[in-house]
C-alpha cells in the first residue's frame, strides 16, 4: 500500500526513515573496511547520530499514526502498526551491529594501548641482557 493515499506526512516520514536505513547499511559496510582504530571510532559514532535520527522519525511517524487511526479502516491501522515494528526491528538490528563494532573497537584499542609499551620494554631487556 502506497503511504501517500494515507498521509502525505507519513509517506515523506517513511522516506527519510528508509533513506537512514540505506546510509547506515553503506556505513557499517565502510566501516569494516577502515582499518585505523580512531576512523572506526568517528565512523561508528556517524553511526550512532544517523540511529539516533532514526528512532526520532520513528516515533513521529508513530505520532503521525496516532494521529490519524480514527480516520483509517483496521486493516489499514494494522498495517501501518507493523509497518511501525518493522522499522524498529530494522533498526535495533543496526542497534546490535553497532555494540559489535563498539567492543570490537574497544578490544582493538585496548590491544592497542598494550602493544605499544611491551614492544619498548622488550628491547630494553634485550639490551640489558646484551
């Protein structure tokens, strides 16, 4: 069912909502390709913005909804409550590829911080023995 013979509203909500849903499917896709550890972190916080945006549009669409359910049929109701539930289940799955990504990073960094100072002393006890 086209959303712009219910609401024009809903229809451009629903727009923005799945153009979101693309920017953060290509972004996560970038993500795994970026290998320093600081890019990752200032992507995956792009991320976060864009999932932000997105629950806010989702609940104005749910508003929106609310809104006009006295003037639609119940068929057309139930449609646009799971309509609503898609686009939450969608986006908590963005939810939890981002807690992935966010402990990957921070095991990364955390490796990171403890490779660092070891390869330093590792020399020095090489010259020290020597």
């Amino acid at each position: 069912m086209d959303l712009s013979s219910i609401s024009d509203d809903l229809a451009e909500i629903n727009g923005q909502i799945t153009d979101i849903f693309r920017a953060l499917s290509n972004g996560f896709q970038k993500l795994e390709k970026i290998k320093d550890v600081n890019r990752q972190s200032r992507q995956l916080e792009e991320l976060t913005d864009k999932m932000r945006e997105c629950k806010r549009l989702i609940k104005e669409f749910d508003r929106e909804v609310k809104d006009i359910e006295g003037r639609n049929d119940p068929e057309t109701n139930k449609m646009l409550s799971e309509k609503k539930q898609s686009m939450v289940k969608e986006l908590n799955s963005y939810v939890a590829l981002k807690k992935q990504h966010q402990t990957n990073l921070e095991n990364n960094k955390r490796v990171d911080l403890f490779d660092g100072p070891n390869e330093g002393f590792a020399e020095d006890n090489v010259l020290l023995a020597s």
